[in-house]
C-alpha cells in the first residue's frame, strides 16, 4: 500500500463525525452545481429537444425535486417560467445563486400529501437524499445505492402541488423527482395539468402504478416512458393506464431499467 492510500485509510474515520461530513458534502453541491451551470453538453443539446415537446417560452414549469440545475437550465433555456421547488438548503441557495438572475422561483420546501413537516433524510451524495425510508432501504437492499449514507437532517416545510398552482398557477408541465416520494406528491395534486412525469425505480413500482392510478381518477390520461437519460420516448404511441400498468409490472430489479414516466392528460388545453 502506497504512502497516499495509507493517509486516506488513517483519514476516513474522521469524515463520518458529522460536522466533517457536512462541510464535505456542501463542498460537492457546490463544486456540482458550478460545473452543472458553467457547462453545456451534448446531453443538455438532447435534453432541450426533449423537453421542447412540453414547454414553449412564457409556460409556466414546475420542477419538483430540482436539486442543483441539471433541468432548471434547460427549462430556463426553453424560455419557461420556472418554479424550482428543493428542500436541501444548500441546494436550493445554489439553485439561487447561478439561476436566480433567469427569474425563476425558488421554493425552499418539499411537496407531499398535505401542509405541514416532514424529516428529510440526507445522503453523502446530494441527488438521492430523500423524505421516503422506504425508498431508502429498498434501494439499498436491491444494490443500487449500496454505496451511499444517509442521515436526518431535521424537519423541512411541506406545501402541496395545488398551494403552488394556486400562487404560480398551473404549470403545462411539471417534472417529479423526489426519490420515492412521488406517490405523496401527487396526492397533493387535486386537478390535472396538461403534462408531467415521475421518476421510476424498479424498487418502487406498486407506488409507481399508484401514482398512475390516481391520476387517471383526475382526469383521462395517457402514458409514456423514457429509459435513464435517453431522451426518448419507449413508445411511439401513448398508452392507456391498462397497458401502461402491464408493462410497469414487467420492470424488476434484475433488468435494472429505471427512468421517468410521463404523463399526459389531453383534455387540458
């Protein structure tokens, strides 16, 4: 073992005291954010011709579980008002920091069922700290986040989907990512928007098709799915909530197919 290896071996017991373990994990949201903000990719050019099948300049856009960026600047870009809603404190003054000059509309909160308060689980790695211990242990136990931590982080405010349309009005598309949570999200949702979508693991996805399942009680919907970061539809067709409920329960764990659900309602003009 190297000199180097030996040092960083002696050193980790020190990063899990707390203080230590913060002021590193604020460090990485820093340095991620500048480098989401500072940059623009090949994905981002792929994620703006996504997205431009939702959003037209002036519409106003929800992005639920907006951590550090990585969509605000695309939905910025597309000329969308953007109302970036984060609990993470030191996410949400990022999001402040290189975005706040575009405009857009912090909220520094998390989105569930009913106002109130609920306990936000860090992790070491920002984009997966999560309000759902459920979610936590399943993705843990299958494998896929094995390697994270988490920890409380105390209480954060809660508000719903519908005190924001109420105070921004309703969004013509909104994008839910809130790590296991989403189910809770949409059952503070009271009337439907023209789109939205809703991250999929594998893990999760009885609560996946209750998501659907509500919905659908909202208004008439149709369904769609994009694979990880592909930025393509799987279906050339949307799918009604039958064969979109068939082909959620054919995802497992071992084909390890994760992305987003996407959801249109038709009817809404």
């Amino acid at each position: 073992m190297n000199a180097p290896s030996i040092v960083k071996r002696l050193l980790r017991p020190l990063t899990r005291i707390p203080w230590i373990a913060s002021w590193r994990r604020a460090r990485r949201v820093t340095a991620d954010a500048m480098s989401v903000a500072n940059s623009w990719t090949e994905a981002d050019d792929a994620m703006l011709r996504f997205y431009r099948q939702f959003l037209k300049p002036g519409d106003v856009c929800f992005d639920v579980g907006a951590n550090i960026g990585n969509r605000v600047k695309i939905f910025v870009k597309l000329g969308a008002r953007v109302v970036a809603v984060e609990p993470q404190k030191e996410c949400a003054a990022e999001l402040r920091r290189w975005y706040g000059g575009s405009g857009i509309v912090v909220v520094e909160k998390a989105l569930g069922e009913s106002k109130g308060r609920a306990e936000l689980l860090t992790s070491n790695f920002h984009m997966v700290s999560s309000l759902s211990p459920d979610w936590i242990q399943a993705t843990k136990e299958s494998g896929r986040f094995a390697q994270h931590n988490w920890q409380a982080a105390g209480s954060v405010e809660v508000a719903t989907m519908d005190d924001l349309i109420a105070i921004h009005g309703a969004p013509r598309f909104a994008k839910i990512d809130v790590e296991g949570f989403e189910l809770n999200v949409i059952k503070g949702l009271s009337h439907p928007v023209r789109f939205l979508s809703l991250e999929f693991t594998p893990e999760t996805k009885k609560s996946s098709i209750e998501c659907l399942e509500r919905l659908s009680q909202l208004g008439r919907t149709r369904f769609n799915f994009s694979e990880g970061e592909s930025m393509n539809m799987r279906f050339a067709e949307w799918l009604d909530l039958e064969a979109m409920r068939v082909f959620i329960q054919g995802l497992n764990v071992a084909n390890e197919v994760w992305g987003d659900i996407y959801v249109s309602f038709p009817d809404v003009p």
